[in-house]
C-alpha cells in the first residue's frame, strides 16, 4: 500500500515542477547579457510552457560570445558550439527561419517552435512587436540551443525579443 501514496507524490511533484517558470527575469537577463547590451526589461513573462522577454538595447550590436554568420549555411555550421546570430541584410528573420527549417529540419523546427509556443507568455504588445521584428529585414536572429532560446534583435525600434517554448 505504501507505494500507492508514493507514486501519487511523484506525480505531484512533477506536476508542480512542470507549472514552475523555466527561467526568471534575472537569469534570462544575465544569459543574455553575455552576448547583448541590454537597458531596462520593457516586458517579461515566465510560466512552465513559455518564457518571453522583450528588452531595450543600449546598443545595437553583439557580443564576442555569440558567433555572427552571414547566410544560412555558416549559423548552421556556427550553432555547432551552441549558439549563433545570423546577420543577412534584406533577410527578415521569420524568412530565415523557414530557410533554417528547410536546410535543417530539426534546429529550424526547434527555433520556430520557440517562437511561436513563446507567444502564449506575450501580451498583444509584445506580441505584435514581436512580430514586427520577425517580418523586418533590418533585425537579426540568434538562437543557444543549449537553452532553447530564440532571440531577434530589432535595431530599428532598440529592442531585443527572447523566446522560449517548452522546450
């Protein structure tokens, strides 16, 4: 009998676990700033199946940590040590994630998949802003597979948008 009431506490403590927020405010902003200079946080929202941050620059630009490819092909072969930005002028991020998709399904799939399960923690600002970013060819896109996490830099409105799925 006593391994009734034990397997009913497991599966609550999992349940509860999965109801926990990934990553708070802090350690997302301090992962970040390794690679970005961020301003004050404009948004945040944090639950068990999402994380989405939206951030001000100070600057638009990108740290040493996090490899800057030109096309496709080099962020792919660039994500090889877990994390790279793609910088293709003229090419809007969401474009690039449909092209990431096609070259490598898998890690195309996973960022996208980021991005949209990241909007259930958006409010409609956040989320259109997002949006503007993901369709504006002057953004840049960056992804650390190690924590699922996709980002779009929008240089254009100082704003840097971090998604995370349920992983």
């Amino acid at each position: 009998m006593a391994v009734v009431p034990n397997a009913m506490l497991a599966g609550v403590a999992l349940a509860t676990l999965g109801a926990c927020a990934r990553e708070d405010e802090a350690a997302m902003r301090a992962r970040l700033e390794q690679w970005f200079r961020l301003g004050e946080t404009a948004y945040f929202q944090a639950r068990g199946d999402c994380v989405a941050g939206v951030f001000r620059l100070k600057a638009a630009d990108v740290g040493a940590g996090m490899p800057v490819a030109g096309s496709v092909p080099e962020m792919l072969w660039a994500l090889r040590a877990g994390r790279a930005a793609l910088d293709d002028a003229g090419t809007a991020p969401d474009a690039a994630l449909v092209q990431l998709a096609n070259e490598e399904r898998a890690t195309g799939m996973a960022m996208r998949r980021a991005g949209l399960e990241a909007r259930s923690c958006m409010d409609d600002g956040a989320e259109g802003a997002f949006r503007r970013a993901l369709l504006s060819p002057e953004a840049l896109l960056a992804y650390d597979s190690e924590s699922g996490t996709v980002m779009v830099m929008d240089p254009g409105r100082n704003l840097l948008f971090a998604a995370m799925g349920a992983g």
